[in-house]
C-alpha cells in the first residue's frame, strides 16, 4: 500500500517538467495568421503570371528568367542556378509577396501580408514547380527594375513636331522629356528625316521619325521586337517597316 501511494505522488511529480515544457511549446508555437491561406494563393498567381511571360517571351537563358520574375511587384529572386532551359535547366528560387484577407478567432475580418517561397526548375525535359517552401536565408539578387515608356508616347511626338525635321532640335527635345537614364536612345538623320528610337526594355520600344508628315510614332508589337525580329533603333524608325504591323 505504501508503494502506490509513493507511486501515486511520485509519477505526477515527475511528469511535471514534461507537462510544464509542453505548456510553454504550445503557447509559443508558431501560429500562422488566419489571411495565410489567402495570402499564398495571391503569391501563386504572380508566379503563374511570372511563368506565362517566360512562355510568351520565348525566354531560354537563366539571366532573363531572373531579369523576367523580377519585374513582377513584389517578387525577389533570392538564387538561380543553371544556364539555359535546354542543355543544363535553369532553377529558380522566388519569394514573393503575397496578399491576403481571412477571419480570426473573434469573427473578425483581417488582412494582411505573407512572404511565400517558390521554387521553379525549367527544363532541360520538362518544367516543375514547388510552392510554398521554406525560404532559404540570405538578400536577394540586385537586379534593377526596367525603366518604363508608359505615356511617353504622346510627350515625344508634340515634342518633336516642335522640333521639326532637323537632328539636333531632335535630340535637344528627346533630352527634354526627362526620361530614366536607363532608356536607351538613338537619333540619326537618313534623306531629310530623323528617325528616333527609345528602348525601356525587350518588348517596350518606342519609335519616332519626323520628315515631310510631320512628326509620327509607333510601337512595334510584342511579335515584331522578339530575338531575331526587328531591333529598337533609330535605322527601324527611318526603314519601311515603321508603322507596319505582321498580318
């Protein structure tokens, strides 16, 4: 009789510990916010955005891959291992920010926001994804933003219709806009036309020629500034595709 009762004094005594140590983990534990959910599939569908641009713009070279993701807001590229898609894959490692909105204990509506990591492998047989892994540690990859010709258009041509068919009020009226340093630009005079190029990025190219109409401008489409297409330069402003978009 006396055993049991040691036992029975003994054995809470000793769990005691146990129990207090589990008591601290489960008030401590981490808890995800009740806009989890939702904030990662907000982050899911910038990097099917993200994807769909790597198939539009025909993309191959793991430089571009992580130029390309970080344009999308919000999106980091923390590594890239690989080459090109077809001979070594390329794999990507993204974070993103991803926006959300659920209802906590109380019924209250709450919102808020959530880093997400996604891992990309592209190629070299197939393309894979895995969502919502563990970010690794360490600062992203510097990678500047494209600057961006949105609403440049109109500003160009009133510039140069008063500038006229002449080189350098040209370029004095190109410089007069005010553009990021980071857009790349051409002048060049062919025949009594002055032809102008300005290149934010891949696909954003604007061109300009001013002659005997008047100032003009145009955008070649996304088709039309591919690789291996037609390049942004003051040559294409002045050439006989200018204006001309692919049936």
């Amino acid at each position: 009789m006396r055993t049991r009762t040691l036992l029975a004094v003994a054995a809470p005594v000793a769990l005691a510990p146990f129990l207090l140590t589990g008591g601290v983990w489960w008030a401590l534990r981490p808890v995800e916010p009740a806009w989890h959910d939702s904030a990662v599939a907000d982050a899911t569908e910038t990097v099917d955005r993200i994807e769909a641009r790597f198939g539009y713009d025909h993309l191959y070279r793991a430089a571009d891959y992580a130029h390309t993701a970080a344009q999308e807001p919000g999106v980091a590229v923390l590594t890239v291992t690989g080459e090109t898609h077809w001979q070594t894959g390329v794999t990507l490692v993204l974070r993103v920010a991803g926006h959300g909105q659920g209802v906590n204990s109380n019924g209250v509506v709450v919102e808020g926001d959530v880093e997400v990591c996604f891992r990309l492998r592209l190629g070299p047989e197939r393309d894979s994804r895995d969502d919502d892994i563990d970010c690794p540690a360490g600062t992203p990859l510097p990678i500047r933003p494209d600057p961006s010709l949105s609403g440049v258009d109109e500003r160009l041509k009133h510039a140069l219709a008063a500038a006229g068919p002449d080189e350098a009020p040209v370029r004095a009226a190109v410089d007069g806009l005010g553009l990021d340093p980071a857009v790349h630009r051409e002048v060049a005079t062919a025949g009594g036309t002055v032809g102008v190029a300005l290149r934010a990025a891949q696909y954003d190219c604007l061109l300009a020629r001013v002659g005997a109409k008047g100032a003009e401008t145009w955008r070649p489409s996304h088709t039309q500034l591919a690789p291996g297409e037609l390049p942004c330069t003051a040559g294409t402003a002045l050439g006989s595709q200018f204006g001309r978009h692919p049936h």
